[in-house]
C-alpha cells in the first residue's frame, strides 16, 4: 500500500546566503510512504498501519524548527522520519522550494530511500 501527504505548505529557514537566512521561505513537501498494509485491511486498526498523522506532525516540527542551508538536508531529514516506522518499506520526498530561481515556478529535489 501506499500513503501519500500531498503539497504539505510550510515555512522554514532554507539558503546558503545570508538573505535567505533573514526570513522564513515556503516550501511545498510531497511524501509518497509504501508500507504492507494487508495486516491493517483485515485488522481496521491503526496500530497495524502508518499513522500519517504522526509522521505529518513529526515533519512539521522538523521542517518548522530547523534552520537548513540545503533542500537535499530537508528530504533527506524528512526520509529519516519516515523509516523510524518499520513499517515502510520505501519513502519517496520530494521537496520544492518555489521562486528560487527567475523564471522557474520552483526548484525542487526528491530523495528515495528503501529499506534493504
């Protein structure tokens, strides 16, 4: 099974210059979470599953209180939380950070970790 958080909004300190670090930007967080779900298709019970309302608490306070000078750190930090679950098996974040560049709608990285 998989379980998608889509376009999650938040604001965090994200930049290597020291305008970036000034103020909060906003980025748009996309986490794609594949876990075997069939316990909890027979069960109906959330300790059989992935809670995402845990795991979209605990990339909030992530994201929210950090202070990150790459996107690569964010998706990377964000992939790190989702596999505290073993449940997951493969985790999929992709991290946009819109307006970076002139021109482009965003700029964004997708980290993919998979439990071996």
């Amino acid at each position: 099974m998989i379980i998608k958080i889509e376009n999650l909004r938040l604001r965090t300190i994200v930049g290597i210059y020291d305008w970036e670090k000034k103020a909060k930007q906003d980025l748009i967080i996309n986490v794609e979470l594949q876990f075997d779900g069939r316990k909890a298709s027979k069960s109906d019970c959330i300790d059989d599953t992935v809670d995402y309302k845990t795991m979209n608490k605990k990339i909030i306070d992530f994201v929210e209180s950090g202070d990150f000078n790459l996107l690569e750190r964010i998706a990377g930090g964000i992939a790190n939380i989702a596999f505290e679950n073993n449940a997951v098996t493969r985790a999929a974040v992709k991290v946009d950070k819109p307006g970076a560049l002139r021109f482009a709608d965003s700029v964004s990285i997708t980290e993919i970790k998979e439990r071996k």
